[in-house]
C-alpha cells in the first residue's frame, strides 16, 4: 500500500454546542465553513459532531459535510478519526475520509478509502476561533508479496 496526495482542507467552526453527559463524556456539535485546494478545490461546509470522552481525553469526529468544487462537482465527505488534545496549540488530527459524487470527474472517489492529518492551530485573530487544517490523501492498493 502506499499514499498519493489529493488535497488540503482549511475550515473554521463559525458555531459551536456542546453538553456534558454521563461519565463525564461530552457531546460536541460544529458548523464548518472553509475551502479546499488541490485535486479538489473549492468550497466546504460541513456539520461535525464530536464525542469526547473526558476532558482531557481525545475527540472523536463524526464529521459529514460537502465539497463544492470550482468546476461545479458536488463532492460529499465523510470523516471519522481521532481529534488528539496535544500539543498544546496545535493539536494532532488522524483519520479516515470516504466520499461520494456523480461528477463524472470525480466519480472515481466513490470506492477510494482515504486517510488524513491535520492540526487545530490557534487563531490570531481576537474574535475567530481556531482554524483546522486537514491534508487528504488517497489510499492505494498495491499486491502483497510474499
């Protein structure tokens, strides 16, 4: 197997709820607005509904959105991992991401298992929160020698 790079996620969550359930565990919910570039580049949006374990215990995204690409593709993503609460101001992403279109153009997505990285980097601004950046790449299958 190996990686084959298709593209970078930037997105911010505009708004944001979370509730404390039991065993102190909490649920999270998230809207995203952001862009993507790269194999695929245009307009994201996304809902993610995260549950955490305990406070000081890793996310676990349950994120479905949609990617509107600049040639006029609808891309749907699907996203699923661990959202790790270190380090400090640049927290760790890993996961999986699966997508869906009828774009002829991206069609070939539609049976591909990808993988990501990211981070959650702190904002500069005084009023944004902070700002996910993903990187997605493609899955390959190659034979397994003996």
């Amino acid at each position: 197997m190996r990686l084959e790079y298709l593209y970078r996620i930037r997105f911010v969550y505009p708004q944001g709820w979370a509730v404390d359930v039991e065993g102190g565990w909490q649920q999270h919910f998230y809207l995203a607005e952001g862009s993507c570039e790269g194999a695929l580049t245009g307009r994201f949006r996304a809902a993610n509904a995260p549950l955490r374990r305990t406070d000081e215990g890793p996310f676990l995204p349950d994120m479905r959105g949609v990617i509107e690409t600049d040639d006029a593709a609808t891309i749907m993503f699907e996203c699923h991992g661990y959202g790790r609460t270190h380090p400090v101001g640049s927290r760790q992403i890993v996961g999986t991401v699966l997508h869906l279109s009828d774009h002829p153009d991206y069609r070939r997505l539609n049976d591909v298992v990808c993988v990501c990285v990211g981070e959650v980097r702190s904002s500069s601004g005084s009023d944004a929160g902070p700002q996910l950046v993903l990187d997605v790449a493609q899955l390959l299958w190659e034979p397994i020698e003996d």
